[in-house]
C-alpha cells in the first residue's frame, strides 16, 4: 500500500463516519475492539475525540495527503507533516463547533428542577368542592399546566394562587397561597409616619 492509498482510504473512512454521524442519530458505531458514542452528549462532558472530530480529521488528513502527494509531488514526511495539521485543524473546528454552538444550551436534566412540591401557580379552571380543577405554572422557563385537586376538598376559585403540597398519579394537590409578609403584624415602610399623622 503506497501513502497515496493510505490517504484515500482515509479520506473514504472519515466520509463514511460523517455520513454515519449525520444520519444515524443517536445510535452508537461500532467498530471492531473500538466502542465510539454518537452525537448526544452533553456539550460540557463530550470528550475531544468523538466521531464528528475523528470523522474531521481523517477526512481532512486522507484528502490533504492525497493532494500533496498525487497531485503535487511533495515529499512524504512533509505531506506527512502538513496533512496531520489539516486534521487536527479540521477536528478542532468540528469541536468547538459542537461545544459552542450546537451544545451551548444542552444541560443535563436534574430531577430537582421538575419537582410538583412546592410549585406556584394559578387556577385556571376552578376546582369545586371536591372536584378537580386546572393550575398552570411556569417551569424551567416554560408555561405548563396540570390537574389540580383541593388539599382540603375546600373549592378554589378561577385565578386564586396556590401552592402544591403534593403530587401523585398526575394531580397536583394544592392549598391557597398567601402572602405572609401581607398577614405580619409588622408595620410595612411609610406606615408608621401615616399612623403618626392621624393622631
């Protein structure tokens, strides 16, 4: 096998596993003693060498070499040379591009951040004495909405706010929300000053 060839069958392998990468999803490729995941990691775990960055570099390393040394003539070590920082270039680009573009929101889910309990919201539908109702809350910066039922089996009216208490089987138990600095006994900003001006 001659450079020439070695870097064609790069050039093939590395299109191959672009073509893999774009159009197999989430699968993963599997190669003989090589596991490589596919393109659904999260952008702040996702190693350097992953099937887009290898796909890049032999891609651009096989096509580079072929070039230099077929069509131009040049010496093997400094196709070598230059084709190997091709690669590495084009993998670089692929990376960051992956990282800082494609990936710059992707985060991983906590289940924290989706927890019912304790979630405000609003009733949209009003629950009757016993009955359910609608409430809809906003999270993870997204508007939603649930099925609600009375913590007491007390009725809520429509725009009352509330809080859930707990959550089972996709119903959301709440209990009126009130404000406990509105129910303190303490005198709120400029109202001693209006107490002292009607006496």
């Amino acid at each position: 096998m001659t450079w020439s060839d070695f870097y064609l069958v790069c050039l093939i392998v590395g299109f191959a596993l672009s073509a893999m990468a774009l159009f197999g999803g989430h699968r993963h490729i599997h190669l003989p003693h090589i596991h490589l995941p596919g393109l659904h990691l999260h952008g702040a775990n996702m190693p350097w060498f992953n099937v887009g960055t290898l796909a890049a570099f032999l891609a651009w390393f096989g096509g580079t070499g072929y070039l230099l040394q077929q069509v131009y003539g040049v010496w093997f070590v400094a196709a070598l040379g230059i084709a190997i920082i091709s690669g590495v270039g084009a993998g670089s680009v692929v990376f960051w591009f992956l990282t800082k573009v494609l990936m710059q929101h992707d985060h991983a889910l906590d289940p924290a951040d989706y927890r019912m309990t304790g979630v405000l919201g609003r009733i949209s539908l009003p629950i009757r004495a016993g009955g359910t109702g609608e409430l809809i809350y906003s999270q993870e910066g997204t508007r939603r909405a649930t099925g609600v039922r009375s913590e007491d089996g007390q009725a809520i009216p429509k725009g009352a706010e509330v809080i859930v208490t707990r959550y089972e089987k996709g119903i959301a138990y709440v209990r009126r929300w009130e404000d406990p600095l509105a129910e303190s006994d303490v005198p709120q900003p400029g109202a001693r000053n209006s107490q002292e001006k009607s006496l």
